[in-house]
C-alpha cells in the first residue's frame, strides 16, 4: 500500500480513522500512566484519611470552650487532693484530723521515703500508721481514708484483738484493737 492509496483510504473513511487515531493515543496513555495508577491511590487514601480528621475536629470542636474549663474545673480538684512528699507536717495533720473525726487514738504515724524509680508525674506517698480504737472506730477510719479527701491505696492492713485497753478509745464492751497500716497517698515528688 503505498501513501496516496493510505491518502485516500483514510479521506474515504475520516471519522473511522481519527477514532482509531484516539484509541491509539488513549491506550498509549493508558500504558505510560499505570505506573502512577498505586502512587495515586496512596496519595488519595492519606488525603482522604486526613479529611476525615479534619472533619472530625471540627465537630468535635464544638463545645471545646465548656469541655477545656470543665477539665480544668477537674485539674486544680485533682491537685487539691494530692500531697507533696516535702509536707511532712501538713501532711501528717491529715491523719491527725481524722484521729479527731472518728476517736481513734493514732499511736504511731510516719511517713516514709518515696520509692524511687520510673520518672512519673503522680507517685505514692507510703505512710506507716498504728491506730488504737474499737472495731466501729477502726472501720470508720478505714472508711475516712477510703472516701476521703485524699487518693488512698493500701498496701497492707493488720488487725490485733486485745492489748491494753485505753479508756478514752475502748468500746462498750472494753476491748480495744489495734491496727496497723501501711498505705499510700497519691502525690508529687
């Protein structure tokens, strides 16, 4: 087939040819750009991701105002109930406080050295605590400790029956217990 037969195949059939022509051109854009075709996806799946983030901020955002007073409302509630380590005297007047509340008789009280480790924000205070008093008065202090207005963890109780009665702490009934605890207060360093 020489050129002028192409010439005047292709001016017979014009709309035939330029179509081909297309489908020649597309498949070989196709060809060349299907090794874009996982990059492409990657990069849309990481916008996409992103997007919904954004999205999801916004609508979380919303009552951001009330939340980051409540959470602070929250924060100095929660430094309130914390002790520092440095306070011995403020905080062994926590004990004495309730001694006085629920009529136990503290008979030794010392707080303990820290123990040292992992580098935390919060750690536990350990305190060492014999207390003398009847069972209701022993449980009412274990309850003042659980609930009250500091963060409390026991490590180890001991209950004795019996001893020497005190007057001024012993029941009806004249028995006197002694208790002893070991515990920790939440705190700072």
């Amino acid at each position: 087939m020489t050129s002028a037969e192409l010439t005047a195949l292709v001016k017979k059939q014009p709309i035939g040819f330029a179509c081909g022509a297309v489908c020649l051109v597309c498949a070989g854009l196709l060809y060349f750009r299907s090794g874009e075709i996982g990059e492409s996806q990657k990069d849309y799946d990481a916008k996409s991701a992103e997007s919904a983030r954004i999205l999801a901020n916004v609508s979380n955002s919303k009552n951001l105002p009330e939340q980051l007073a409540e959470i602070q409302t929250l924060a100095k509630e929660l430094d309130s109930r914390l002790i520092r380590a440095g306070q011995l005297a403020v905080n062994l007047q926590f004990f004495y406080k309730l001694e006085a509340e629920t009529g136990v008789k503290l008979i030794d009280v010392r707080q303990n050295n820290p123990v040292k480790g992992a580098k935390t924000l919060f750690t536990g205070i350990p305190f060492s605590l014999s207390v003398q008093g009847s069972y209701t008065q022993l449980l009412a202090f274990l309850h003042r400790l659980e609930d009250g207005s500091r963060f409390c963890h026991f490590t180890n109780i001991s209950l004795n029956a019996g001893g020497s009665p005190d007057a001024s702490v012993a029941s009806p009934s004249g028995e006197s217990m002694t208790m002893t605890l070991n515990l920790e207060l939440l705190g700072l360093p």
